[in-house]
C-alpha cells in the first residue's frame, strides 16, 4: 500500500523524522517495501503561453514565450493545441521526463533557442496512450507551481491478517499506539438530508445490511487539483469527481465506497 508522508501527517501528530517512522512500521510488522524521494520532480511547474509565434525556419514548430512564475522563457513546441494564454506543465532545463528518462537541457531546435518543454500527458507518464497535444490545464492551477506533488511517498507491505491498516488513517492509528505520536480527531460534519431518496432497498434474509445516500443536482467534472494530486502521488490515476471522491474515502480510512447514477437505477432494489 502507497501513501505519502503529508497524508500520513494529517492523521498523525508527531515529532518523528521519515527515518524513524519507517523503522517503526517495520518493527510493528507493516514491512516497509520502498520509500521514493519525489524531490526531483520539481522541476516540473504550472506555466503559462503568453505568445506563440510561426518558427523561422520550420511549418509544424511554434516559438512560445512561456510564463514560468519568475521569468519568460521563449520555448519551441510542436503541439497543435499550444496557443495564447493557455495553462501547462513546463518541464524547466534540468528536469527528467519520467517516461523516457530524458533530461531537459537549452538547445536550439531548427537555429532558434529552445529553454524547456512543454509536456504532454504521455511524456509525464500520466497515461500510456499517445497523446496528440499538450496538457491542458485548468484555472485553479497557479503558474509557478509545481505541478506533481512532490512529497516522499512509503510503500508498505499489508499482511492478509492487517486489514485493518488497508488505510492510511488506520496506518497513524497503529503508529500512535506505539507511543510514536498521538493519532488526530477526524471532524465529520452532521448532514441532514433535504431531500427523499427515489431509491427503495429490501433486505430480505434478515441479516444483511445495505445504506446509501441519494445526492441531486450533481455534475461530475475534473477534481480540484489538490484531490488529483493526492491519488497520483500514490499512482492511482484521477478519473472524475465522483471517483476520486471514493477512492480518497477508501485510500483514507478504508471505507469502500461505490457511486451509482440514480436515473439507470430499477427504483425498488431487493
């Protein structure tokens, strides 16, 4: 199981450094497999086309004079979606492109100056499908950012009787009850329904039990960018609100959850 330590954090209260909660996990039998150092993956920022031009000296490439948070770079692109005022990842000189292992260096692409890349989702490796253009982002993303998280994350390895650490929140429990740290309240707000459930459930043998909440008016877009980066720092790929909405209840406390659309739904269900 995958998480990062700024996750864990925000469950467990402690002074421990990464070297000693590690070696305290170990000890209490969830064997850590692997910690990956993502520090290098800062290089990759949130930056903005401010101008994009014909290139001199070739018909399919761009100039683009790309805002960095710090400085205009003028950068060659060859995408077909690269235009004025558009938000992307720019892959700064000295960043490692994790899909190919290639590190980003100034050079000049067909005579012109070229001081980075902007990056598709295939080059970044958040997908395994070619993509035909850059990234595009949304306007909650701030440019000079950095665009991954790049927080260590620890790789554990949950024997078939833990099941209660198949969560990071049940993680920090049983790191708190080392005495390393004191494990957080969880706030959870009180809502109370304004709305009836077209939706009627029966159980039938006498012994099982089902619940559910009906919510209206939902419109399943993106996720925010700090729920993204929450379940691709641990390689698990954002889909769309909704998803990810369950997948960071069942990453986080181990409470599988699963979303239905209510319209393809039978209204009595047994």
């Amino acid at each position: 199981m995958k998480f990062t330590l700024s996750w864990l954090l925000e469950y467990l209260q402690t002074d421990a450094n990464l070297e000693e909660i590690t070696k305290k996990l170990t000890h209490i039998g969830l064997e850590v497999e692997n910690v990956v150092n993502n520090s290098t993956l800062a290089k990759f920022v949130v930056a903005e086309v401010l101008e994009v031009t014909s290139h001199p000296n070739a018909d399919k490439l761009r100039l683009c004079q790309v805002n960095d948070g710090s400085k205009i770079l003028q950068i060659v692109c060859g995408a077909n979606n690269v235009r004025n005022n558009m938000k992307t990842v720019l892959a700064s000189v000295g960043s490692t492109l994790p899909a190919s292992n290639f590190t980003i260096k100034p050079t000049k692409i067909r005579g012109v100056l070229s001081e980075g890349m902007l990056c598709s989702a295939s080059e970044l490796a958040l997908t395994q499908e070619e993509s035909e253009g850059i990234i595009e982002l949304s306007d909650d993303y701030t440019v000079g950012s950095k665009f991954f998280n790049c927080d260590t994350v620890i790789d554990v390895n949950i024997t078939p009787n833990r099941g209660d650490c198949l969560s990071i929140y049940g993680i920090a429990r049983d790191l708190a009850a080392t005495g390393i740290g004191e494990l957080k309240a969880v706030s959870i707000p009180q809502i109370t329904g304004s709305i009836s459930s077209p939706i009627d459930v029966e159980v039938t043998d006498g012994k099982s039990f089902i619940s559910g909440r009906y919510i209206a008016n939902v419109q399943n877009k993106q996720s925010p960018k700090w729920l993204k980066d929450k379940l691709e720092s641990i390689g698990m790929r954002s889909i769309s609100t909704i998803v990810d909405i369950t997948n960071y209840v069942m990453i986080s406390f181990g409470r599988p959850l699963h979303a239905y659309d209510a319209d393809k739904m039978d209204k009595k269900l047994t």
